[in-house]
C-alpha cells in the first residue's frame, strides 16, 4: 500500500471476518478512561498486513481440485472460560466444479452452514463462485493466484460473499471521526499437529511425519474517540501453507469488552467476549466412493 489511508482501508476489510463482534463492540463498548490509556508502542499498518501477507506468499488457489473441502466452526467464550465454550455454527465449503480460460479459474464452491440456537439449528446451503487468475496471466489482477493478500484470501475463502465486507464497511463509516491505530504485534512459527479429523484419517492424508507449519499472526486495534477514550479488539490468526487452500486460514479469533446490557452500556457490567473461528477437517480431494456426509458440511462433488 502507498498511502496510510489506504493501508487503514485493506486492514478494516480484512478484518470484516469479525464484523458481527466488531459491530457490537464498536457500538456500545468503551474501554474509557480519564486519563489517556496506553497500550504500548504504535504499529505501522503496513507491518501488519506483510505479516498477515508473508505465510500466504507460496500458496496458489489455482491447484485446488474438485472435492477440496474445509469444515471450521464458529465459537464463543465469555471471560475466557473455555470450559463453557459455545459453538455458535459450522461451516462446511466444498470444490464442486472447475472452469479455466485463458487467464482465469472459475471454482463452484457449495457451503453449507449450520447455525446453533439454544436446542435448535437451522441449515443454509450457498452456491459461491470464487475467481483466480493464472500465474503470469496478461490482463490478470496483480501477482495472483500467488501472494495472495490475506483480504483477497478472506473474501474467496471465508466471506462467500460481499456481505460481511459491506457490514464492516458500514461499522467504519459510522467510526469515520475515530482515529484507528495498532498495536503489539507479535509474530510467531510452530510445527503442529493438524487437527485431530485429519490426524485421525489413514496416513494423516498422506501429510510428512503429520506436521504442517502454523505461522500466528496476533495485534491490537484501537479506536480512538478522544484522547482519553478508546476501544481495543485484539485479533489473533494462524495460518499454514501446508493445508488445502481452503484451509490455509487455521483460525482467526478477536477478543473485547462487551457490555452485559447493550441498550444501556453505560450502566452494564462488561464481559470479555472472545470469537474464533477454528478449522476441524479438511481435505485435498474427494476419493472414489468415499463417504460425503461430513456431518451434512460436505457435498458430493458433481
């Protein structure tokens, strides 16, 4: 990014993942004080989005094949007590179909939403369609299908839709008169196990030693109303080029204060509200005859 007002601009759409919570917390919750609060020494944004860019530099959309699938669900923790953890939905997205031109692949991808409230669930399935360009491609857009920038990868992968971007934009532009600064940027790489679906298939789906690289990625945003009163979301993700492109984002999480009575935050008492959106399956490909119900998230590749 050349300017810092667009810099601003590629963060707050990546970060539209999390637009819901945002929404709420920008809202109505205030980490206020008299004083002017610190939270520690400022961040350029651009060394955010290169941190948040780097682990995604080897990765290439364009070899996705049909039957590529992703399972990640969507969790809730009040007050940091995992122990009562909700999960609020799971995602299925599955590689139906797969179109090439010149210079672009066109992917089919189904999704398969399940939304949990109290004893009920509810079911949506999404026809997506998810556009890449060839490496090297005349007339492509940018470097594409490598080094991909983490909002690119968000709006094919995890948004399905505009939707959660628009949401977030619309949060920003009521923020407008805010000044939104980062903080604590921490960037750390781990050897893990993938998740125990796919440690537990045979030959760990044929993964060396059943390790993949975890690059985590974690910051503060503040958003400033005054010199004394300021909002903090701290944002956490972890990404591996060593899983099925749909995969790649291993979580994104944000974590804020959030008052117990919306209507009236100023009189509520606040809960620290943390959301994650984990992935717990994944795959390359679909095998011959192999079992498609994934718990109805996956779908029959055409």
């Amino acid at each position: 990014m050349n300017a810092p007002a667009r810099e601003l601009s590629w963060i707050h759409a990546g970060l539209a993942l999390f637009a819901p919570l945002l929404a709420l917390a920008l809202a109505s919750c205030k980490e206020s004080v008299k004083a002017a609060p610190s939270f520690g020494p400022e961040v350029d944004p651009a060394e955010i989005e290169a941190a948040l860019t780097r682990p995604m530099e080897s990765v290439d959309p364009g070899a996705m094949k049909v039957g590529e699938f992703v399972h990640f669900a969507e969790t809730q923790a009040i007050n940091n007590r995992t122990e009562t953890e909700a999960i609020l939905s799971d995602t299925g997205q599955t590689v139906v179909g797969k179109e090439e031109t010149a210079d672009r692949i066109v992917y089919t991808v189904i999704q398969n939403k399940i939304t949990y409230s109290g004893n009920e669930s509810r079911k949506a399935s999404t026809e997506l369609r998810m556009e890449v360009g060839k490496l090297g491609a005349a007339g492509g857009s940018g470097p594409a299908p490598t080094g991909l920038s983490m909002v690119e990868h968000a709006r094919h992968v995890i948004s399905g839709t505009d939707a959660p971007l628009k949401a977030m934009a619309a949060v920003f532009a009521a923020e407008n008169e805010r000044r939104i600064t980062y903080h604590n940027l921490r960037v750390s790489l781990e050897t893990v196990a993938p998740p125990a679906l796919v440690s537990s298939q045979p030959d760990c789906l044929g993964i060396p030693n059943c390790k993949i690289r975890l690059h985590r990625v974690a910051f503060d945003q503040v958003a400033w109303a005054s010199a004394a009163d300021a909002e903090r979301v701290a944002f956490e993700f972890a990404m591996s080029p060593d899983v099925p492109y749909l995969a790649t984002l291993m979580d994104k999480c944000a974590t804020t204060l959030v008052p117990i009575n919306s209507e009236k935050p100023a009189q509520s008492a606040m809960v620290l509200v943390r959301q994650c959106s984990p992935v717990l399956n994944f795959r390359w490909e679909q095998e011959p005859g192999a079992n498609t119900s994934a718990n109805g998230l996956d779908a029959p590749a055409r």
